[in-house]
C-alpha cells in the first residue's frame, strides 16, 4: 500500500484505541501512521511560578502529545514507522488536511460522538467519513 495512515488524537483512552487499531492497519499494510493531535488556538502564553518561567504554546502542546502517543505505539507496534504531527484548526479539518497533504489511504477515528445530537450537531467522526479524500475506518470506541 502507498501512502499513510492517519489517526487522530486528543488525549483520551478512546482516541488511544483508534490510534491502537491503526498502528496494526498500518503494520499490516506496511504503511507510515501520521498521529495528529490539533490545536484551536496559536496562544503562546509566558507563566511565572517562583523563579521559574513557563512557556506554554498550543501548537507545542499538541505536537507534544501526538509524539506521546507516537511513543507508545513505537514500543507496541516496533515495526511500524510513526510521525507526530499537530496542526491548527478543528481537529476534523486537521484530519482531512494532513490526509490530503500526505496523500493518505486511510483515515482512521473514534465512534465517539456519533450517536445522539452530537451526530446531528457534527461529530469529528461524522465529518471525516463525509469529507475526508480517502478511505475512512471508524473504530467503535465508545459504546
């Protein structure tokens, strides 16, 4: 298979089930697994705590925990080649963007959200699968 796998997360159990069904896709497939993790805002805030001084920024907060989920799906998954990958935007739009500027096969995503008003409001799910130029697989993470 050419191209990638995307997966996005967020920090949650469930986002880290989806990330986890992907990197057995993307082994199997012999493909690269892109994990994403978006970010809304381009804040960059400075906090002092004693003598010490903080620099918070969003988009470094997001790279961070798309590589934490990279780490440990590394040492699950030692065959497979993972990227981190962050981006700003809502997190379906940093989804479909990274798996149009990767030339992706696959997308892969979480049911959460997919039941209820949140389904009629719009789910990230919901939306990736309506908009997203490659094959979607929706994990049932979440019952």
């Amino acid at each position: 298979m050419t191209g990638s796998v995307i997966v996005g997360v967020d920090g949650s159990e469930t986002a880290f089930k989806a990330a986890s069904r992907a990197a057995t896709l993307a082994e199997g497939l012999d493909a690269e697994l892109v994990v994403v993790s978006a970010h809304i805002t381009g804040n960059t805030e400075v906090v002092h705590i004693g003598n010490d001084t903080w620099i918070l920024d969003d988009a470094e907060q997001a790279l961070k925990l798309a590589e934490q989920v990279a780490v440990k799906l590394r040492e699950q998954h030692p065959s497979v080649k993972v990227r981190p990958a962050a981006g700003r935007g809502k997190p379906q739009d940093v989804l479909i963007e990274e798996a149009e500027r990767t030339d992706a096969q696959l997308l892969v995503v979480g049911n959460v959200g997919m039941k209820g008003l949140r389904r009629v409001l719009g789910s990230v799910a919901w939306s990736v699968v309506h908009n997203a130029p490659c094959d979607v697989l929706v994990v049932k993470t979440a019952s």
